[in-house]
C-alpha cells in the first residue's frame, strides 16, 4: 500500500523522471494483480497526461470507463486528453501551414530581387 501512495503522489509531479517513474510502478502494480487497480490506472493516466502522452492518457481512461462508466474522473481526463491532443495537432497544422506560407514568400521575394538585377 506504500507503494501505490507514493506512486500515486508522485504521478501529479511536474518533473519529468519522477511522472515516469510513477507510471512504471504503477503498471507494475496492475500486473502483479494490486486490488485497487483502478485507482492505479487513473494515476498512470494522469501521469501521462502530464507528459502529454495524450493517447496512453485517453486509452487508461477509456479502459478505466469500460468497467467503471460512472468514474467522473476518468471521463474528465479522457476529455481533457482528446482536447489537448486536438489542440496541439491544431497547432501543429498551423505552425506548418505559417511555415510554408513564410518559404512561399522568400521564394518569392528571392525570384523579384534576382529578376531586378
């Protein structure tokens, strides 16, 4: 049961290595058959979420979900996962649809000074 406490403080870090650590006990501790399975998901679902593994995220909330489809919790993070991955792929396209507008206008901008020489 210590184990599981400080895995589970540890799965709402902000330093990268202890979310990591966090998960890896945790997904041991559902392996090896620990009773409170659940809560051991949701704290590895948290973890990832925090280190923006949105897919592992939504996929232990959606496990989670399955069995349990009245845990708020778990259907709060699983919404917040999708959000978050839709809103970094958003910004992505974005950020490559500036980028190639920015390479359009240098192309363009290199063709009309060399035309002027």
């Amino acid at each position: 049961d210590n184990t599981f406490q400080y895995a589970f403080a540890l799965s709402k870090s902000r330093d990268k290595s202890e979310l990591q650590y966090a998960i890896s006990m945790l997904d041991s501790l559902v392996k090896n058959g620990y009773e409170h399975q659940v809560d051991c998901m949701f704290g590895s679902a948290t973890a990832h979420y925090l280190l923006q593994e949105y897919d592992d995220a939504r996929f232990l909330c959606e496990a989670i979900l399955r069995t349990r489809p009245e845990n708020e919790a778990a259907a709060q993070l699983h919404t917040a996962s999708v959000s978050a991955k839709d809103d970094r792929e958003e910004k992505m396209a974005r950020d490559i649809a500036i980028g190639g507008a920015a390479a359009v206008a240098a192309v363009g901008l290199a063709l009309l000074l060399g035309k002027k020489r």
